[in-house]
C-alpha cells in the first residue's frame, strides 16, 4: 500500500468488474454512491419521555453511480447494460462483482470499496447542447448486494 498523503486526491481511480476487465471500457469520469446507511427502528419506551430509542434494522445501501463518455456497442459493460434493462426480465440478470480503487500520485491503491452483486437499474444519457462543446456522457446506476471497504 502506498504512503499516505492526506487529503487524498479523488481524480485518480479505477474501476474493476468482474467479467469486464478493466481498462478503457472500465473507465469513467465520475464514480458516485458510496454511502452505506444503518437504518433505525424508533422505539418508545413505556415510562420514558425523555427521548425515543433508536434500534438498527439493518445496513441499507444507496446505488452506485459511475458516469463516463458514451461506450461503443462493442463495451462489454454496453452488451450486460442491454441484456439487463432491453431485455427486461426475458433474460437472467448476471450480477457482478466490482472493485472501486482510489489511487495515488504514483498509481498505487489507497483506498478500495467492494461491492457484490452488482447489476444495473438505470442507464441515461446527459442532454445535448448545441451551444457547448463537450464530451456526451453517459450515466450507469447499479444497485448492489453488500459493500465493503477493503484498504
């Protein structure tokens, strides 16, 4: 693991699926959603009216959001994002495992989230603008199993 420089900077990451490699069809300009969340059950004692006991239920997961240019159809991430939301339910939904790494300057991991499961539930494109000049990009929402920070 390399030495730690905090803050540490998020411009540098990658992203790693499980069928899907890694590389120029794993990368993205913005990864967003890592936000795991206990939720609470309030509980009213009886004879106790000073405050209300907070009860975990269970950890709640929010979706992930990973935005980069628009693909290829030739993207592996493409064709399972296809099967899964074109072909609605007509087809098994291949969950995967994924890996979201934050690097340093010298490309070594500092942090990494582990999510399993992984399938996505939303896929949109960002609006067109005939008055900027930018790149056209693309947004993959996926819900997932459970997450785990690793480093």
């Amino acid at each position: 693991m390399a030495e730690l420089d905090y803050p540490l900077p998020a411009f540098h990451f990658v992203v790693r699926f499980d069928r899907a490699g890694s590389g120029v069809d794993a990368s993205f300009q913005e990864v967003g959603g890592i936000a795991p969340e206990m939720e609470t059950e309030a509980y009213r004692e009886g004879g106790e009216n000073r405050y209300v006991h907070q009860l975990p239920k269970g950890t709640k997961s929010g979706r992930l959001t990973l935005k980069r240019g628009i693909a290829s159809d030739a993207s592996k991430l493409v064709v399972w994002c296809k099967e899964v939301l074109e072909w609605g339910l007509a087809r098994r939904i291949e969950p995967q495992a994924l890996q979201v790494v934050l690097l340093d300057a010298a490309g070594l991991p500092v942090r990494s989230w582990a999510f399993d499961d992984a399938w996505p539930v939303k896929w949109s494109v960002d609006g067109f603008k005939s008055n900027k000049n930018e790149v056209a990009l693309e947004s993959i929402e996926l819900v997932y199993g459970a997450s785990r920070r690793e480093l």
